[in-house]
C-alpha cells in the first residue's frame, strides 16, 4: 500500500466555483497509483468543496445564487469580526463538504462524465484556498 500528500493552491475572485479536476488529474497520474482512493480537504472554515456538473455553467451559478438567498450576508449575525460575509460564508459551508473521497481505478479518478471537483468559495473577496489532496492505494 502506497499514500501520497500534495498541496494544490485555487485562487479565487470572490464567490463561485473553482475548478481543480485537471491538478486532481495530473496528481493521480503521477503518483502512478491504480487502484485507491484520492482525499480532498479545503483547509478553510469559509469555503468547501463539491463534486459538481462541469457541463454548464448555469448549473454553478444557480447553486452560487441559491447558497448567496439561503444565507445573506448581514448584520444580524454575531460573528462579524472580518465582515458582514463571514458567518453566511461559514453557514454555507457547513452545509456543504470540506472534504471528499474520490475512488481511482485503473489510475483514473471515478468521476462521472458530468462531473469536476471544485472548490465553492463563500466569501466575497478574492482568496488563495489550499487543499490537500491525498492518495492510498496500490
């Protein structure tokens, strides 16, 4: 059994989604692993990560549009130390994921023909999100 950790950088603009399929690729790829299963962890309380479609852009910007009415930015929150998108940003998180699992076969990440992985940025200024991708397996 072999494992591997990689850090990979995603800049961001503010909110939306990053795509990082092709750096989760290329990682597999040359870590030359066959059979596994590849870990992704955004190492941020303000941002997550999502198993997405890749196809159409209209599918990120609905999901953006609804995370944005499901938890407004506002005065209402008590945690507003770094500013009125903080505690939206950390709701929608915890609704959605800071890590995912991925199964590699045949050194290939199992994703669907549809799908990409992506970090959902959640705050309102541009930010350098890290995640660690990390691999086991054979």
């Amino acid at each position: 059994m072999k494992q591997v950790f990689h850090t990979i950088t995603v800049p961001t603009r503010g909110p939306g989604l990053y795509e990082f399929t092709d750096e989760a690729t290329d990682f597999v790829r040359d870590t030359k692993i066959a059979d596994g299963l590849l870990t992704c962890f955004v190492r941020h309380t303000s941002a997550s990560l999502l198993i997405q479609e890749n196809a159409d852009p209209d599918v990120q910007k609905d999901l953006q549009d609804f995370f944005a009415w499901l938890a407004t930015s506002g005065p209402r929150f008590r945690h507003t130390t770094e500013g009125p998108d903080d505690m939206p940003s950390h709701i929608r998180s915890a609704l959605t994921q800071v890590s995912l699992g991925i199964p590699v076969a045949k050194g290939r990440l199992a994703l669907g023909t549809w799908q990409g992985l992506y970090v959902f940025e959640h705050r309102d200024a541009p930010h350098r999100r890290e995640v660690t991708l990390h691999i086991i397996g054979e």
